[in-house]
C-alpha cells in the first residue's frame, strides 16, 4: 500500500488548527448569558468563538483589532436573529445546505477519529510527530484488514485517463466494472472517474502523469471511505466535538442563506438622489491640491544654483530668463499643466506661490522651478465623480436597509439584553486581545532578534 500521504496531511493540520474546535469547549465552563433571542441565550461562548475565527484569520499578519464590547454584544444578536429567520424560512432543508453539512460531518469525523489515534503519543517525547504519523499509517492500513478490501489492480493499471479516444472516455465514465470491494461496498470504475473529473479541472487527456495521478485519486478514495466506515462504527458522527462544529456551520450558512435572501432588493438611484448624496457629502469628492510652475533649464548643476539663490532673492524668473547667458533653452521644460505636490516631489505644506525647491536632475541637465498659481481642493464636478457618488449612495442604500430589516426582524423577536452584559463582552475581550498584542510583541522581538 502506497504512504497515506494525504490523510497524513490531514492529521498535522487538524493538530495544528485543534484550538479553533477546543476553544469554545474549554470557554463553555466559564459561560456566561449576555443576552436572549427568542429560546436561545447567547452567552461569553459565543464572543470566544467569534474572537477565534478572527485569530485564525489574523495569524501571519501581526496585528490586533480592538473591539467595541456594543458592537460585538449587537452583532451577536443580529446573527442570532438572522439564524432564526432562515430557519423559519426552511432554509436548513435547502439542498446545496443538506450536503455541505453532510460533508461536513463526514470529514470532521474522519479527522477527530485520527486526531484521537493520534494523541495517544504524547507531545512531550522525542520526535512524537513522526510517531504519530506512523501510527496513523499503521492505523489505516489495519482497516484494509478489518474490511477484507479487495482490488482489482489490473483492472486499476488499465484505466486510460490520458486517452483522447471517445469510447475509453465514456467506458470510464459510465463503466459498472468493480475496482474494489469491502465490507458490503463496491467501488466501481465509474465512482473513480466521477472523483477525478472533479479533482481534476483541467483533466488528465495525454498527461504524462496520468497514472500515477490515477492511482493517488483512487488510494485517496478508498481510504476515504474506510475512514467513513470506521467513523461511523465508532460513533464519531455523534462525538460532541462533531456535533458542535457541524451545528455552528448549518447555523451559519442558514444565517448566511437568509441575509442574501433578505438584500434581494433593487438599488437603481435616481439622477435626483444622486445630486443629493453629493451634494451632502462633498468633503468625499474633493479634487487634489494642484500647482502649476514655471521652469528653466540649465547645463550645469552650479549654474541652477546660482539661479536659484537669484530667484530666492527676490528676482523675477521669467525676467531673469530672458537676461542669464548660461541658460541652456529659454523654452520651460516642465509643461504649463497642473501638478499634485507629490508629482513633483514637493510637500504639501509646500505648495505655496513663490516656493523654489532645490534645482532637478532631468536628463540633459538641470531645471529651477518655483510655484506660480496654486488650486486649492474644491468638489470635483459630479459628472467626473459618478461612479464613486454611486457607490457611496449604494452602501449607504444597503446599510439603511439592513438596518431596517434587523428592526423588524427584532420587532418580531423577543429580544433581551441581560444586566452586565457588555461589562462580560468586554472582560473577554481585553483578555482575547491583551494576548493578542502580547504574541504580536513576541513576534516582533523575535523578529529583531534575528
């Protein structure tokens, strides 16, 4: 039997990720009720959970988000009313729901079973990773025995997937010619086929790889389902762990599910509400601060210099470019248009009329420059700035809207927010974040020690 490697993968990622699942599990001890929506109380558990999902999504980028215990405590009770409203609607039953939950379970039994196989090797001994490996391999190639598999390895050896000709592709997708047998199940040609023809988006048609590939997407699938027979005779779709996890999915996908259901709704502004939306937001369509400068160009950098010190005297440069010899063009090389500051490598508390910054390098020689009219920022016209002004209307249309469905939705709940329930809030979060910034902290100092 060839190295399991992708169940192997599977076992050091779940034991790396185990705090996601654990956390809620350790924190349900100290649970305590912020708040109830309809028969369900939401409790600290829910906050922790949040709060893990965002770590997870942190990890690698360092930094910390500080949260508003009131906005954690109403977003909360906006999920749980969602939730509720999609399974009101039967959205649980909705198919594409039906079969990622299944899935779900599936796979998070399979992985908690070899998590538990796993953790029979303690963390504390020497090399206890590969150990565990290797017990997980012993483990799965025990199930070959315990089910009596049985393949047909030619039959395996004999399956074209790199064919371009029509009848092998259709013998392969259609044939009810068995590969394996076990237990009472049989894994037939086609079952393979239908597993490659999505593992493989691009399909295998005369890749070289194409039998080895073959064999991995089959071993794959026949351990799978080993593993899913072995799951479910040792009771790992009823483990708690499972439950909880496929549970907080299904929650979460009705909610989600509902949420789009509900912001099924038109957004087309009229040319009127459009005017108004800019006209009361005009600070967020300002156009740049812009400069426009004369210029003149010089051979030499001390010739520039000088230049320069005669304008910052007071000289007039248009007057002192019709009378210096050492010009090199009187034409200015800098064009008559408007610049932003940082086009020309000025600041902004620079730009004023008069300003005469150090001479440029340009290929060919060098150019003294001063400021001559100076835009200050004024709206931009509407006509140049529609899209935007659409867009802020847009997600402003939207969050009105949201916020009117939640009211409703609340109007039609019984809604309680619970005595102290913000001070809890903000008990778990200064603990979630101190830890937070404490590892970013870590990180950094580990950082500049190398």
């Amino acid at each position: 039997m060839k190295s399991a490697r992708w169940i192997l993968f599977t076992v050091v990622f779940s034991l790396g990720i185990g705090a996601l699942a654990a956390g809620p599990a350790l924190a349900s001890r100290e649970a305590q009720p912020l708040a109830r929506v309809g028969d369900f109380t939401i409790t600290t558990d829910e906050v922790r959970i949040e709060l893990a999902i965002m770590e997870k999504a942190r990890q690698g980028r360092g930094n910390v988000q500080i949260l508003r215990s009131d906005q954690v405590l109403r977003r909360l009770v906006e999920n749980e009313l969602l939730a509720q409203e999609g399974y009101r609607m039967g959205l649980a039953d909705d198919p594409q729901i039906v079969n990622q939950i299944k899935n779900a379970r599936r796979q998070k039994s399979m992985t908690t079973m070899l998590d538990s196989v796993a953790w029979t090797i303690p963390d504390d001994i020497p090399d206890y990773m590969e150990k565990r490996k290797a017990l997980v391999k012993d483990f799965v190639k025990g199930l070959y025995t315990k089910y009596d598999v049985q393949v047909d390895s030619t039959l395996l050896k004999s399956l074209d997937y790199a064919s371009g000709d029509s009848q092998v592709q259709e013998y392969l997708r259609s044939s009810d010619d068995v590969l394996a047998t076990f237990a009472e199940s049989k894994l037939r040609v086609r079952n393979l086929s239908r597993v490659i023809a999505f593992e493989e988006f691009h399909g295998m048609l005369d890749d070289p790889r194409a039998p080895t590939k073959r064999d991995d997407h089959f071993q794959k699938y026949l351990e799978e389902a080993l593993l899913w027979l072995e799951a479910q005779d040792r009771g790992f779709p009823q483990h708690e762990k499972v439950r909880n996890l496929t549970e907080k999915m299904e929650k979460d996908l009705v909610k989600e599910r509902a949420l789009g259901i509900l912001l099924e709704v038109e957004f087309e502004p009229t040319p009127k509400e459009l005017q108004e939306y800019y006209e009361s937001h005009l600070d967020e369509f300002m156009g740049p601060l812009q400069l426009k400068m004369d210029s003149v160009r010089f051979n030499d950098e001390q010739s520039a210099l000088d230049f320069r010190k005669r304008v910052l005297a007071g000289g007039e440069l248009d007057w002192l470019r019709r009378n210096d010899p050492k010009l090199a063009d009187t034409t200015p090389p800098f064009p008559d248009e408007w610049f932003e500051p940082h086009k020309m490598g000025l600041e902004v508390e620079d730009a004023r009329q008069g300003y005469c910054p150090e001479p440029y390098g340009v290929p060919g020689g060098w150019v003294v420059a001063q400021i001559t009219e100076v835009r200050e920022p004024a709206p931009l016209p509407l006509e140049q700035c529609k899209g935007k002004v659409r867009e802020g209307l847009r997600r402003q249309f939207f969050q009105d809207y949201m916020k009117m469905v939640m009211e409703r939705l609340a109007e039609g709940s019984d809604v309680e927010y619970l005595p102290g329930a913000e001070e809890r809030v903000q008990a778990v979060l200064d603990e979630v974040t101190n830890r937070w910034r404490t590892e970013a902290q870590a990180n950094a100092a580990g950082k500049d020690n190398r």
